[in-house]
C-alpha cells in the first residue's frame, strides 16, 4: 500500500514552481490571485506579467547561478520580480526592510548579487551606502521613476525594464520547463541571532513538498484565501504568500502594513493565517477588552459556549474522543454564539490557524480555543523550508508543536538537541564563491540547534534553544522561552527577557506593550505615556502580582527572583529585536546591562 509520504515524494518529484505557475494560468485563468491595494490579478495575468518581465530580466544579462536582491514592499511588482528570476533560474532573495547599514553591506557582499531591485527613495537612501563596495553589482532597478539618480549608468527604471506587455511565448515555455525540482529556487537569511546571517538555499522540491503536506495535513476549501503580511524575508510568508498559493491556486490578499491586519482580516476572511505569538497575544488582548465590556445577560450565553468549546479542545489535546452529545451542543452554539465573536475578527471562515517562531502562552491558546478557533503550534526553521512538525486538529497537544509532516523524520540526540531528515531540509548554506555548503551529517540529519522532545504520540515539544540554556552559578539548566512565555501572559507585557547565565538565580526584564498597556492604563483610570508607565505604582503592583503568577508553576530555580519595567518598545531599529522580532539576547545584555547589573547587587 502506498503511503502518505510516498504519495507526496512522487508528487513533488517532478513539479517546480514554474510549471505549476503555468497550470494554474491555464486551468485558472479567471481566478483571482494576487489582491494588493485595490488591485487583483488573476493567474493568467499573473504569469503574464512575469513573463514580460523575465524578458527584461534576461536583457540585463542574469542567467542561472546568479543572486537578485529584492527590497521592496509586500505589492504584486515584490512577486513578479521574484518569480520572473526564478524562470532565469536566477536565486532571488528578499531582504528586510529593518536591516541596519551593516546587515545589509554583509548580505550584499555574501550573496555576491548581481542585480538590486529596490522600490524607491527610502530603499534606496536604505542601499546607497554599500553599492560602491559591491564590484559584482552590475544594474540597481528602482520601481518608483522619481527616485531614479541621473547619471549613473548602473541604474534602471523598472518601467523601462519591463517595456511593452508580453503574453507567454515559445521562449517562455522554454524556461518554464528548463527549470528542474532539484535547482536552486530562493535565498533566505536567517536572523543571525547567534551570528552572521546564513544564506539559506531551498530549492524547488523544498517548497512544493512542504506546500503540498501542508495542504494534504489541514485540507482547505479549493481557492483558498489567505492575508499576506510578514516580512517577504521571512520563511513563512515565502511559503505561505508565494509556494503555497501556486500550489493550490489560492488567492493572496496583501497587507503591507501589519497594524492594519484586522480591517484587512475583515475585509478577506481568510481560510488560513499563521502568526507568531505577539500576533495572536494582541488579538486576545483586544477580545478580552471587547468580552469583559459585555453586559451579564450576553456574557452569561458566551461564557456557557467557551467553556463548551474548550472542553472538546482540552479531549482532542489529549487523544481522546468527544462525545457525540458534547460535540452537538458545541456546534449548536458555535453557530449561534462563537462564529460571531470571530466574526469580529475576521476569522470566522478560518480553517488553518498556525503560530509558530516562538513560544506561545498557554492561556492565549486556551482562550482561543474557548472561541472555536484552535491556533495549531508548528515548529521549524528557515532550513526546514519552515514548518517541520505540524499540529493537526485530531493530532495536537497544548504546549507541543505536533508531529513530524509526512515523509519527514525527528529525532532527539544525546544531548537533547533535535534531529530533522526528509525532503524539506535545505540545499545548504550559499558560499561567497557561490557554492553551497551541506548542512546535514553523513546521514542526511540536520541539527537544528533547539533541545526538545518527543511523547509517545510522536508530538514534539521545545523545550529551548541549544545556545540559549541558561546555566546558573548553582548548575541549574533551565530554559528561558519557558519562563518568559508565562511573563508575556499579562496583557501589560510585550516582551520579556529571563536573565541568569552564570548568575546565582533569575531575573527578568519586562518591556511594556505599547498598544495594551496604555489601554490598560485607561482602563484603570490612568492617562500618561509609556515611559511614566514603567514607573506607575499601579503599574508596577500589576506587574509584581503577573511575577508571582508565573513563578507558582515553577521550580525554585526556574523562578524569577527581581525584574525590572521598561517603557520600550524593542524593535529591530533599537538593537533588542532580529527582524523576524526574535530576541538580540547579546544585544539585550550589553545594551541594558546597567539595569541588569543592579538585580544582583
């Protein structure tokens, strides 16, 4: 009998994003398929444009091997671009828009990239630093014609570039099918949060088996809808916004600006969404505002279905059945009371919801669940092609990041440190020279760097990064994400830093949220800003009573011992955050090291 796996290798075997572009052209052409600021092209004008442009890309002289930069904004012009080298059988790579001058000089000089594509002014400004130091870089495209500096020949208008539509010709087809599963087809930095970026090389098998066993694990309706708005740099959107849409024609709405996720979540109601914990951090803070403002006669009905629904998650998490009369009165009032409140969100039509990159609180999946809308753990890396291990609605457990996809096996090493080996691990790491290093052992198995765990369920939890294990002065191992996930469970709290390595116990930095905790703040009469805040005694006694909540869970040593409060925000531009916002754990400690100094003495 043939499996699951097998069944998803033989399809991947063959297929590449250029050829499933085409059929989804030519078996949808009407179909819409990318949505960005008005404006949606269908599958058939989708290829099209990207083959105009393929022509103007050939024209500049890339071929196959060569790097292409892209810094631009979440628009159609962002995929066109991309996926009109990929034809060349170029490597494209998006860069983020957070990277600071230095970050962007070692990613131009690695990638050894001949051609920069950038939208504009702020790009450009962003760029100009580093060009003169880049002897390979042969043409700079720019999008907006305003932003075009005279007199400098390496500099091309995109416009210009792209000349006259063209519609799919005999050349065309030619680099369609020339293009094989096994060619390099994207780039992707990881955020060096230990290091130099690498240079992540997937290639077309990577992409379209991770796609397909996403899409064979969570099954969607046909045509999906989903909201693109991570970073184009970050792996997820690269499968979720660009592979996975090809591979089952769905319909990729954009939202350029993250702080207008929800009016577009209203405006798309998608079928599937991945966030990272902050995401879905925020939405809950704004349900539970919404939630405690009801009045008793309509709280009554609501609170009576979250504990319905959330019964029936807590029996599914843990493996068991859920009784048929149980599963009837939560459809009943899932209909009549839930679908609404996600309604509210624009999430009422979800059918995949995902977190993944980071630790998520506990009672933000709780309370979610509560909602009928379970948001399912995944766990991988850039290498990975993303996700690894997937939650599934019958397979999941609260705290675990599911099991290992198809066709893709996990293992645990001696020291603890996860094993992954299958069809989704990377190509390598890109060399200056342009050659790839393998990133897997004599046996195929990549070490991803995170201790973890399997049950017997074959679930996997995380329990740390390798690097990040804090060893105390006493020889206790503990792992911070697992402490700092409870401090973020207060609404107060955007970010939190654990503290101890070679110290005699934890500490913690708390950075305030800047979006709820001045609604807290008003919420309880108080009306200052955030760096007031940090110094509110109402504020600090929240916050002390938020530590001894997530201390009482804990081991002695696991415990946090003094915290400070800090106005914040963190972000990429101020040192603390990568940009996929993962903690600068190094650039914590040494830019804030005065106030971490004065909890041990």
């Amino acid at each position: 009998m043939t499996t699951t796996a097998e069944l998803l290798h033989e399809s991947a075997q063959e297929a590449t994003i250029t050829r499933l572009l085409r059929h989804d052209a030519e078996r949808f052409p009407d179909h819409p398929a990318l949505t960005s600021g008005g404006t949606t092209l269908t599958w058939s004008r989708l290829r099209a444009e990207v083959a105009t442009l393929t022509r103007g890309l050939a024209a500049l002289g890339i071929r196959r091997g060569d790097r292409v930069l892209i810094a631009m904004s979440k628009r159609p012009e962002h995929w066109i671009t991309d996926l009109a080298a990929v034809h060349l059988g170029a490597l494209p790579c998006s860069t983020y828009d957070t990277l600071s001058t230095e970050q962007i000089g070692h990613i131009a000089r690695h990638s050894n990239a001949s051609t920069l594509v950038l939208e504009g002014a702020e790009q450009l400004a962003r760029w100009r630093p580093v060009l003169d130091d880049l002897p390979n870089l042969r043409t700079v495209v720019v999008l907006d014609p305003d932003a075009l500096p005279p007199g400098d020949p390496r500099f091309v208008g995109y416009a210009e570039l792209r000349g006259e539509p063209a519609t799919p010709d005999a050349a065309f087809e030619a680099l369609t099918d020339a293009v094989g599963p096994t060619w390099p087809l994207t780039l992707v930095y990881t955020s060096g949060t230990t290091g130099d970026p690498k240079g992540v090389v997937l290639s077309h098998r990577n992409a379209v088996y991770e796609s397909l066993a996403q899409e064979h694990l969570v099954p969607g309706p046909e045509h999906p809808r989903t909201v693109a708005y991570l970073p184009m740099a970050h792996i997820a959107e690269r499968v979720l916004g660009v592979y996975l849409p090809i591979c089952n024609a769905g319909h990729v709405t954009t939202c350029p600006d993250p702080k207008q996720l929800l009016p577009t979540l209203l405006a798309v109601r998608p079928h599937g969404i991945f966030g990272v914990p902050r995401v879905w951090e925020k939405l809950v803070t704004g349900l539970r505002a919404e939630l405690a403002a009801l009045p008793p006669e309509h709280a009554a009905p609501v609170e009576a279905a979250r504990r319905a629904a959330f019964e029936a998650h807590r029996l599914r998490a843990e493996g068991a059945e859920v009784p048929a009369e149980l599963a009837e009165r939560v459809r009943h009032l899932d209909d009549a009371v839930l679908r609404p409140i996600r309604a509210a969100i624009g999430l009422d039509e979800c059918v995949r919801a995902y977190s993944g990159a980071a630790p998520i609180p506990v009672p933000v999946l709780e309370f979610l669940a509560g909602l009928g809308l379970p948001v399912l753990e995944v766990w991988g890396l850039s290498e990975t092609t993303g996700a690894a291990t997937v939650s599934t609605p019958d397979r999941f457990a609260t705290g675990a990041v599911g099991a290992a996809m198809p066709g893709v096996e996990v293992d645990v090493a001696e020291d603890g440190e996860l094993l992954v080996r299958g069809p989704v691990v990377c190509e390598g790491y890109l060399r200056a020279d342009g050659g790839i290093d393998p990133v897997t052992d004599g046996e195929g198995w990549l070490r991803t760097g995170d201790v973890g765990a399997i049950d017997e369920r074959g679930l996997v939890t995380i329990t740390d990064r390798k690097k990040e294990l804090i060893i105390t002065d006493g020889g206790k191992n503990i792992a911070p994400t697992k402490v700092e996930a409870l401090l973020r469970a207060h609404p107060l709290v955007g970010q939190a830093v654990v503290i101890g390595d070679r110290r005699p116990y934890l500490t913690a930095l708390l950075v305030l949220d800047e979006d709820a905790a001045p609604a807290w703040a008003a919420a309880h009469g108080i009306t200052t800003g955030l760096p007031e805040l940090a110094e509110h005694a109402e504020v600090l006694a929240a916050l002390d009573h938020a530590v001894a909540e997530a201390n009482a869970p804990l081991s002695r040593a696991e415990q946090v011992k003094a915290h400070r409060v800090l106005p914040g925000p963190w972000t990429a531009e101020s040192g603390e955050l990568t940009p996929k916002l993962s903690l600068r754990r190094k650039a914590v400690a040494e830019l804030h090291a005065a106030t971490i100094d004065s909890m041990y003495t």
